[in-house]
C-alpha cells in the first residue's frame, strides 16, 4: 500500500462514511452506544455499538466488529458506522472499533493489539451487549490488515481471534510494502503481513476485491486464499474487474477520486451477507 495523500484518505472517509447507505436498504436501528475498551496510557478508545432493531432487542445475537481503513494513520470508527449499521439490519450486534493511529509513537503493530483487545474485551462483556454467540470481523483496506494478523499472527492475549472474517480491499501481503515497513520503525514487515502467516486456524474469510486495485492489489488476495485452502480452511475470493481500490472505476487516480461502481459494490455486499449467512451468523429476516 503505497502512502495516501490527505485527499486521498478524506476520499476514503467519504466512501466507507456514506459510500453503503444507498447501496442497500436496511431496517432501522438504534445506535451507536458508545463504550471505552481499553485506555492505553492517557489514549481512550471506543468501541460503538449498534444493535438489532427493537423488535429483535434483548435476544442473544452474534456479532461483528468493524475496522476502518485509512492507511494505518488515518480514520476513526465512525467511517464504518453506516456498514455498523447494515449488520445490525442483517441482525448482528455490529460493534465500530477505534484504534490507535500510526504516528511518531505508534506502529501498526500497536494497532493490531488492540484490535486484539477489541475482540477479548467483546467478549469478556458478551452478556453486557447482548452477545450470545459467534464474533466476525470485517475490515476494510489496512483495517482488513489489522483484522487478518488475528487471526495468523495471532494475538497475545486469549479469546481475541475472530469467528470469521470479511474483508473489502484489504492489505494482505505487506512484506515488500515500503510505506507500510516505514511506519514499522524498525520492525520486520514480513513478520507482520497475513499472506505469510495463515495456518489450519485462520478463520473462514470472504474477500471484495477489484481487479485492477493498485493499492492494496489482487496477488495478494490470491496469494492469501491460496495459502488458506492449502491449509485445510474457507477462503472466498470475490474478483471484480474493471474496478480498483474500494472498487472504484477511477482506475487513474485510486487514492483521492474515487468514483465506487455502485452495482458492483452492492454485489459486493451481497457476497459478505450470503457467507454470514452460510456461517449460521445471519438468518433470512
């Protein structure tokens, strides 16, 4: 993944903010509620969630948790509420994740523990949020990054690794990645790219992705679904051709016009729905 301009991230946080609501019609839910899941230091993060609608209120349901994008040093939960809130349509507990952005002080590899932290901390208060079963992830670009390195790197604390995962043009091979491997201050990024971890555990995955994406690219996609069936797991890989990061038709210029191929993306959205649903997460409503 090559470094986002400011253009190109406000792009990002327009498309993942608002870029879904149109694209399929969901019930009305209420939300978000809005919890602290860890402090680190004097750094509070949030997590918000959004629940079912009423009429589904105060049964157990699955989950999912929601990791923005934003190139490591950008974004914030709220660029994946309207997906939240979707979910929460489907009949999920949909939980939006803040985590800390890379920086002078920070590494991606701080954000992935606690994204790590986002999923023990879901379930330590399970009965708090009406949680009464599984827990997917769905990340989008280098928040399907931090999502995917729980579950093949691992976490060092238990109960952190998701059920299943959804990821939309995620950064899956980042051992050569020049800016992702600045922002590491030293540490190897091969040691923390997916592609080159996945195992027997990694969980069931379904990925959006475009053909022609020059930011996060279609290789490593391939590459990470390969290595998972090889391993004895579930990885659907959905190609969209013509479109490239975020499935835009801006082929030109994908960090800051993006221009979302709407027919593709709802099918996109269909895809993810259709695995929940295989999963046993989701039912027909």
């Amino acid at each position: 993944m090559r470094q986002l301009s400011i253009a190109g991230l406000f792009a990002i946080a327009i498309l993942a903010a608002y870029g879904t609501r149109d694209a399929v019609a969901t019930p009305e839910t209420t939300g978000p509620v809005a919890h602290v899941y860890r402090v680190v230091e004097d750094d509070s993060l949030h997590a918000y969630v959004f629940y079912p609608p009423d009429a589904d209120r105060g049964r157990p349901a699955n989950a999912i948790l929601l990791f923005h994008g934003g190139g490591w040093a950008a974004g914030s939960a709220e660029w994946t509420f309207a997906t939240a809130e979707r979910f929460a349509g489907y009949g999920l507990v949909a939980i939006a994740i803040d985590y800390r952005l890379s920086g002078e002080k920070v590494t991606p590899v701080d954000a992935m523990d606690d994204v790590c932290h986002a999923f023990a901390w879901a379930r330590k208060s399970a009965k708090e949020l009406g949680i009464g079963g599984k827990v997917a992830g769905y990340g989008v670009s280098a928040g399907g990054h931090l999502l995917a390195l729980t579950s093949t790197v691992g976490c060092s604390i238990d109960n952190a690794r998701p059920d299943a995962m959804l990821l939309w043009s995620p950064a899956l091979d980042m051992a050569n990645d020049g800016w992702f491997g600045k922002l590491l201050q030293g540490r190897k990024a091969r040691d923390f790219s997916p592609v080159e971890h996945v195992g027997p555990s990694t969980a069931p995955t379904s990925i959006v992705q475009g053909a022609e994406d020059t930011l996060t690219p279609l290789t490593g996609a391939q590459r990470f679904c390969e290595n998972v069936t090889k391993a004895g797991g579930v990885c659907e890989l959905n190609v969209y051709a013509g479109v490239g990061h975020l499935l835009t038709r801006n082929l030109a210029n994908q960090e800051d016009d993006y221009d979302p191929d709407p027919a593709k993306r709802a099918e996109g959205i269909e895809k993810h729905r259709q695995f929940l649903l295989r999963l046993g997460f989701i039912s027909e409503r």
